[in-house]
C-alpha cells in the first residue's frame, strides 16, 4: 500500500494534468472551429459554391496544379471572399490577445484596446487625413498613417503614465478611458466642421470594415503578429507571477516594470497595426479574453493563445451577420461586433460574479 502522502502527490499531479489538458483541448476546439468558419463563411452569398471547393481551391494555392478547381472558384475564393475572411481572422487574433494582455497587466476586465483609447486615437488620425488631408503620410497611405501613428500617441501616453513612480493600474486604466473621450470629441469636433462627403466616410471608418482588406495588409498584420506572439508567450509566465504580487514577483527575480513596458508596447503595436486598416473594431478585445478566462482559467500562458483564437472566431461569426443580416446589404463589422459584445459581455457578468484575477 503507498503512503498517504504519496498517493495525496499522484492525486495532485492527476489533477493538474487534467487541467492542463482541457485547456489544450479548448484552444485546439478553437483552431477546428477556425479552419471550419472559413470553408462555410466562402460559400455565403455565392451560389453554386462548395464548403469542398473552397479548401480544394485553398490548397491549390499552396500546392499548384495538384487539385482541379475552376476558374470561377479559385477568383470567387482567392480574391473576393478569402481576403475578408483572413482580415477578419487576423484582427479578431490581434485584437484578442492585446486585450488579454491589457487585461493581464492591468488585473481588470475593463481593460481593452478600445477602453484604453487606442483605437479612439486611431480614429482621430484618420479623422485628421480624411476632413484636413493632412497627415504623415502621403497618397493612399494618408489614412493608414495617420491612424496608426494616432493609435501609437495614445499607448506612448499610457505607457509613460505606466513608468511613472507610484502609479496604479486603476489610474492608468482610468487615463485611457479620458484618452478615449478626447480623441472622441475631437473627432466628433472634425466631423461637425466637414463636409458630407468627408463627414461620411469618416463614420464608416470609425464603425469598422473589412470590405477593403488586401492581401498586402493582410500579410503586414501576419508578419507583426507572428514576430510579437512568441515573444508575449515567453512572457506570459512573468506575468502570471506578477499577478500574484509585485513584491512576489520582484523576489522571484521578475523585473516588473520591464516587463509590463514590453507586453504593453507590443500590444499596443498589434492594435494599432490592426484599426488602422480596419477602422475601429470594439468588443472583441473586451469579451473574448473575458470568456476564455471564465472557461480556462487565468494562466496566461494558455490564455493568451486561447483569446487569440476566440477573438479570431468571434470576429468571423460577426462578419457571417454583417453579410447575411441585411443581404445584399453588408453591414459595418463593428455595428455586428457591439449588437452581439453587449448582450454577451452582459450574460458574463451577470453568470459570474467571482473575480479570477
């Protein structure tokens, strides 16, 4: 018979395995359901169109000439429905996993790229480029430039407050939601003094849209979130003891401060990446992170995958109804991303009240 206090250990390492492998097996449900939404998300609005033809003509992409696929199939796939659908992946992976990461460091569920007042800042970039022509750029860059660099202001604003002595992490979320209404007004401010037309086009860009996805943005988004995401892995335990206590941490050997510069610098640097092609996207940030942390847990090590994915899959659900909802008619991806966030943010709470941070 085995001591008591050795069975107690086998019982204890069970249970962790366990753990462990429920959470590989969410983030692998995750990645199933992706590669199953873009077959079914093709085919929407193209008749005579196969969930068969589409991965057939995928994968002749990759491997030429092996499978036989038509013309039409492969333009339908390749050029029409396969750009938005990767955009809205991509930025659905993006905006998920810098809300984890915000969420993460700043041990509040509030925290979000669009409740920090990047994506606020971005929308008064474009604001700037499209009312005034001004910008940092110059061409069809003008927007994207100027998005991007107003998205990248209000991190460096918040990422100064972070390294100032003695601030907290309610104050620094509390300065991002002032940022957010600044860059708000201002941009409401523009859009009173413009034109119809400039009026216009600048609330079609603050309500998102993935309808003008290339595959050259698409592949600038790829490049940075495949360069930041391991990186934001290899932290992501650092991060774990950090919320255990920064004195806890600091013992431990964690540089703390450097640590949360570096995890908000590249969040803030896929977020940006992202809006300024997109326009502002909110929820996703917000909710994905939330449910994946009511669902796994919160060791970030398999959090940040996890709402990386989820924000991924979200992302896609809500362009199915942007395009469906009001066919032939597709609507603004953000308008679909807060109808379906609010109810579903609200559901969360109202289930779970416990903290998990």
């Amino acid at each position: 018979m085995k001591p008591k206090s050795l069975i107690s250990s086998d019982s204890i390492k069970k249970d962790y395995n366990d753990l462990i492998g429920r959470k590989i097996l969410f983030i692998i449900a995750l990645s199933i359901s992706i590669i199953a939404i873009i077959g079914i998300s093709s085919t929407i609005g193209v008749i005579g169109l196969s969930v068969k033809e589409v991965y057939l003509t995928i994968l002749n992409v990759f491997f030429p000439d092996t499978f036989v696929v038509s013309d039409v199939a492969a333009r339908v796939v390749c050029y029409i429905r396969l750009p938005r659908i990767c955009m809205g992946i991509l930025a659905g992976i993006g905006l998920g996993i810098s809300g984890a990461v915000m969420q993460g460091i700043l041990r509040n569920p509030l925290a979000s790229p669009y409740t920090l007042g990047i994506s606020s800042g971005a929308g008064f970039g474009a604001a700037v480029a499209i009312v005034l022509g001004a910008g940092f750029a110059g061409g069809e860059y003008l927007i994207i430039g100027n998005a991007f660099i107003g998205a990248l202001i209000c991190s460096i604003v918040i990422l100064l407050l972070s390294s100032k002595q003695g601030t907290t992490t309610e104050t620094m979320l509390l300065a991002g939601i002032a940022l957010m209404y600044l860059f708000s007004a201002s941009t409401a401010l523009l859009q009173y003094f413009a034109d119809d037309e400039a009026s216009k086009e600048v609330t079609f860009w603050l309500i998102g849209s993935l309808s003008y996805a290339t595959w050259n943005q698409i592949i600038a988004i790829a490049l940075i979130i495949v360069i930041t995401f391991p990186i934001l892995l290899w932290k992501s335990n650092d991060l774990n003891l950090i919320a255990a206590g920064d004195d806890t941490a600091k013992s431990l050997g964690i540089n703390v401060k450097n640590t949360r510069l570096i995890l908000m610098i590249l969040a803030s640097l896929i977020t940006a990446s992202i809006v300024c092609f997109t326009g502002t996207i909110g929820f996703i940030g917000l909710v994905a992170p939330h449910m994946t942390r009511m669902i796994i847990g919160g060791d970030n090590r398999f959090v940040f995958p996890a709402s990386a994915l989820l924000g991924g899959l979200l992302l896609c659900v809500a362009d199915i109804f942007a395009i469906t909802l009001a066919e032939p008619t597709i609507l603004p991806i953000g308008i679909m991303t807060s109808y379906m966030g609010v109810p579903l943010f609200l559901y969360l709470i109202l289930r779970r009240r416990k903290s998990y941070w």
